[in-house]
C-alpha cells in the first residue's frame, strides 16, 4: 500500500487533546472546523479497549453544513446519532475519554416507538357495550335518518350494518328501528305485517305508526287496483293496530280514509291505552264520516275519558257537529287541536275541559264558529291561557270571523306565550296598530293577510316612533316619557292581499322592511301579483339580498343566507328556522297544526306549506 512521506504509522495515543487535530484532519490551525478524514483506511481506536467504527468516503461531507459524523461509543446503536447545529461557537466535548472540537451539539438518538398491539375485548366487553342501556339507546338513535321515504331506495343503511355488530348492539338497535314506523307503499306494510306477526315481540316496540307518505303513485295501479291487491285494508290496519299494543302516535290521511272503518276507529278510541297523539288529515270520504260518527256516538252515554293529547282532524270537513260536540268533552289531557275547515260549533269548542292545556289550536277556516265565540273561549276559558300557535284565518270571500269589535277585545287578551298568530281575514284597521305593537315583540310568525294598513303602519313594528316635539309655551302639558324601544322578535310576517303591499312600496325609499334594521325577519309572504312582478327584478332583488321561493300556491320574499351571511327563511336549506313548537317542521308560515315531532312532507308537508 502507497504510504505518504513523512507518515506517522506509530500506533496512535490512547487520548487526543485539541492540539492533535491538525494532525487528524491533516489542516492547519487556521482551517475552518470541518474535519477531513485523511486516511479513511485507517481505524482510530480511543483506547486500546475501544473499536471505534471506521469513517468511510461517504461521510466527509454528512451533512449540507459540513457537519462531521457522529463517532458513536462502544454499546450505542449502530446508525449515526442526529447531529443538533450548535450556536457556532466551538464547544470542547469529552466522548468516552476522547476530547473534540466540534462545532455541533451531541443529541441522543430518540427512543424507538412500540406500537401496542390492539387490544381485542370479549363478547359484551367493549366499552361500547358497557355503557347504560339509556345512554346506548341515545347513541343508536342518532344514527336514524329522519329523511322522507321516495321511491325505493335503502333508508337507515347505518341502522341495518349495527345488526350484525354484537348482541347487546342489535338489541339496541331493534328499539331504534322499530320505534317509529313509516309505511310509504302498500307492499312495504305487508312485509311489516308479517314481520311483526312471526315476532310478536318487536310490535310491543312499535311507538309510532306513521302513514302520512303512504300513496299507491309509483306502483303501477291506480286506488281500485291497489284495493285489489289486499295489503292495505281495513282487516290488515286492524290486525296491525293489535300487534302493536303499545303505539303512541298514529299519523293516518285521506288516501287511507276507505280503510279506516268502525272497527279501526273503536280500535283507535278504546283500545289502546297508550296513544297520545291521533291524525285524521283530510279524510272526508262518505264511508270515513259514517264509521267516525257511529265510532263517537257510543261515547254519548259513557263517562270515559280518552287519553289523546294531541288531535288533528284537518279538513275532515265532512264529520258532522254533533261529533265535536261528543268527542272534544272526552279530552281533559288535551294539548294540540287542530279542527281547520272542519263544522266544529261555538258549543263543541267551549265544551273543551278546563283541565286541558292547549299550546296549538287551529281554527282556520271553520264556517260554523262565530268571532264572537271564539274570543270569548281565548279570553275567559282557563284550556287557552298558554297558547304558543294560534291560527284564526277565514276566507273573506266567504265570511269573514273577526270584525273591528272582535279584534279590539282580542289582541289585549292574548298571552304572551304565543310564537305563532294567523290573523288573515280579520277586519284590521289603522288604529288597531297600537294593540298589534306589543305581539310583535313576542311573536315570530305574524299572518295580518287582507288588513287595512299602509306601509308606514308596516314600517312601525320594526321601527320607533318619533319622539313627540317639544311644548311650545310654558303652561303647555308635559308629554310623557317613550317607553324604552323593544326589538321586535319577527321572523315571518304574511302581507298577502293588502293593497298598500306592491313591488313598488317594496323598493321604495319609504319602505324598510328589506333594510338590514328589520332583522330578524327572513320571510314575507305576498300574493300572486306581488311574487310576480318581483320575479322579474332580478339585479334588485340581488342587489337587496333577497331572493323569491314558491311552493304550491304559496310564494315567499325571503332574505338571502348568501348574501347576508344569515337568514333561516324558507328554502334556505338550514336550520335556522327549526323550533321547538314547530315540533320538527323548519320553515315559516305553517298552516297545519302537528301533532308528532319529526320532519314534515307527503300530505301533511301539502297542507302545511303548499296549500
């Protein structure tokens, strides 16, 4: 092997000091602090115990910096050690009893990581599994989707993959899905049918039969066919009523109206002690109302009292008076009546019992009733002392319920509790604005369609009156202090059919209901020639932030989420407009009354918003 001249092969001390390292790294003592491994051939023992590993070509530059590799001692791991830059200063070290001048600070190699094997639990062991059977049934609810059936696509996919996770899973899973019911087609109730009739069990579960989407559309048959094919009857209803002993709630409509005999509507009175909440919305066939009547009239002669809270008879309009005058005297637990378009009778309604306690009341439309019946029940009847929905709308082109005098008795005596109050109709005039003043500042949903009012009268819920001016001689009375100005809490107010309401009162610069000071107001509802001439200004209606939403025969002015970065007006699609008293519905303006808290749509979301 080629040696150097001059080279020093004695074999090398035992200690190196600071003066050694020129002879190291074969550079003067001027040289930057880079070592330069001469002799990568050469191994340099610390001691003549210690091996210390040999120093190959590779590493004489380990790192962007020049930084010098880590000689590591005996027993450390065989890899480099990670190389800290030091502030830049030389620090002396002392490794092993090798002393250096290095330019870096030492860091020890960090300790390896040992992943943990996961842990595999029992049988009923996992912490899942552990938890109390109340708080397990909450964490399984949330994974129902309260979506409307359409067409047959899988629903609560989540809820059928947790049947096959573990025992106590599936139980609880089975108090979930068979909780609440939603028959959507003739076919889907057969299979539940027999279902529930191989497992008796799982119909004790049943909380609630919801039949408020069911239609034969999309089948392929008609009404007469579907009849034909025997799954939906009133033997089948009847049977299904038995196997569920338990049910709570029970949403029926007017396609079902055939089926629902004596038999189902004894069934539905007397035997089954359980049921809060009933619906009948819209069923008015000839059949329905004879097998209603014959089913009321044995409660005639009979001081039993019915447990039903909550009562939806909408648009039943062909049941006779005499029904309502049995039927609502057998209500003392009696919260939620909805009797809209019904023949329900001044009598019928102050036969309610005082020990009821309504919250939602709807008699919209009902011809039988008169306005001055009406406010005497609201005003002296201890059942209406808490009402947070109340709807007295009437067709004018009919008859009318309210008049001026009605009107006056009445605002002062409604509660405070009200969210919710449909005037549409009523004989409102200009000085009835001081008495509409304080509903405002509780109200949320406000319905004075067909009033007698300008913009200005409009303009004074949402804005202070002015201030009176200052007398003018000294012996002039002092005027009273303002009352302090309250905001009001509207979020919806129906403006339809009053003729100082137009496209162009809306734009001009009088009008400040599409300002930003009338927030919180996300919806106005308007008539037909309003809508339309509105939907042709576009750039305005941008440029204002509103935007227009129809529904049926129903349209809305409503304040653009996007452009104001809020709003919960109807079609905005959040959650803004959900309240409790709504009882699942989201937008504002509903016009039926609910009976069952969950989302709303087939023919009740018709009722509600469309009609």
């Amino acid at each position: 092997m080629f040696t150097p001249p001059d080279a020093d092969l004695s074999p090398p001390p035992s200690r190196y000091y600071a003066a050694d390292y020129a002879k190291l790294t074969n550079r003067q003592s001027s040289s930057p602090l880079t070592p330069d491994f001469a002799w990568p051939d050469r191994v340099i023992p610390a001691r003549a115990t210690l091996n210390r590993p040999t120093a190959s070509t590779s590493d004489r530059r380990a790192s962007p910096n020049n930084a010098p590799p880590c000689v590591l001692a005996q027993g450390a791991p065989s890899t480099f050690a990670r190389l800290r830059q030091g502030s830049g200063s030389s620090v002396k070290e002392e490794v092993n009893g090798i002393s250096e001048l290095t330019g870096v600070d030492w860091e020890p190699p960090e300790p390896a990581v040992v992943a943990k094997a996961p842990k595999i639990w029992g049988p009923g062991e996992a912490p899942l599994e552990r938890l109390p059977v109340e708080i397990l049934d909450e964490i399984i609810a949330q994974l129902a989707i309260d979506t409307q059936p359409s067409g047959y696509s899988p629903r609560n996919v989540d809820l059928i993959n947790c049947l096959l996770t573990s025992r106590t899973i599936h139980v609880a899973t089975i108090n979930t899905l068979y909780s609440h019911i939603t028959i959507p087609h003739s076919s889907i109730f057969s299979k539940f049918l027999n279902h529930v009739a191989e497992y008796p069990g799982l119909g004790t579960i049943v909380k609630r039969l919801d039949l408020s989407h069911f239609t034969s559309i999309g089948l392929g048959r008609s009404r007469q066919g579907n009849s034909e094919v025997q799954n939906m009857t009133s033997r089948t209803l009847l049977k299904c009523l038995e196997l569920t002993p338990a049910i709570q709630e029970i949403l029926l409509q007017e396609n079902l109206d055939d089926d629902i005999d004596e038999h189902v509507l004894a069934k539905v009175f007397y035997g089954l002690p359980k049921l809060r909440a009933v619906d009948f919305c819209a069923s008015s066939s000839k059949p329905f109302a004879e097998s209603f009547t014959s089913a009321v009239t044995g409660l005639i002669d009979s001081p039993l009292n019915l447990g039903i809270r909550r009562l939806g008879l909408h648009e039943c309009f062909t049941l006779p008076s005499t029904v309502f005058e049995t039927l609502l005297p057998r209500l003392p637990l009696l919260t939620h009546l909805d009797v809209s378009h019904t023949r329900i009778t001044d009598r019928a309604l102050a036969s309610i019992p005082e020990s009821a306690s309504l919250s939602h009341l709807n008699l919209g439309r009902c011809t039988q009733i008169s306005g001055r019946g009406v406010v005497e029940f609201l005003t002296s009847h201890p059942a209406a002392k808490n009402l947070v929905f109340l709807n007295l709308s009437c067709d004018i082109a009919r008859y009318r319920l309210l008049w001026e005098a009605d009107v006056e008795r009445l605002l002062p005596a409604l509660p405070t509790t009200l969210r919710s109050l449909n005037l549409n109709g009523a004989k409102i005039r200009q000085w009835h604005v001081p008495l509409l003043l304080p509903l405002t500042k509780h109200l949320e949903e406000f319905s004075l369609a067909s009033a007698d009012l300008t913009m200005r009268d409009i303009n004074s819920f949402f804005r202070p009156a002015s201030p009176p001016p200052p007398p003018v001689c000294e012996n002039a009375p002092v005027p009273e202090p303002a009352k302090p100005w309250i905001p009001p809490t509207l979020h919806y107010l129906d403006l339809s059919s009053i003729p100082a309401i137009t496209q162009s009162s809306l734009f001009s610069t009088s009008c400040i209901l599409l300002s930003s000071i009338t927030a919180p107001l996300d919806v106005i509802e308007l008539g037909d020639k309003a809508i339309s001439a509105l939907r042709e200004c576009r750039n305005t209606n941008k440029r204002l932030g509103w935007v227009i939403k129809e529904l049926g025969r129903r349209g809305w002015y409503v304040r653009d989420s996007n452009a104001t970065g809020g709003g919960t007006g109807n079609g905005n699609g959040n959650q803004g407009g959900r309240r409790g008293w709504k009882m699942g519905a989201m937008w504002w303006g509903m016009r039926k009354c609910p009976v069952a808290w969950g989302e709303v749509g087939g023919l009740y979301g018709h009722y509600m918003f469309k009609k």
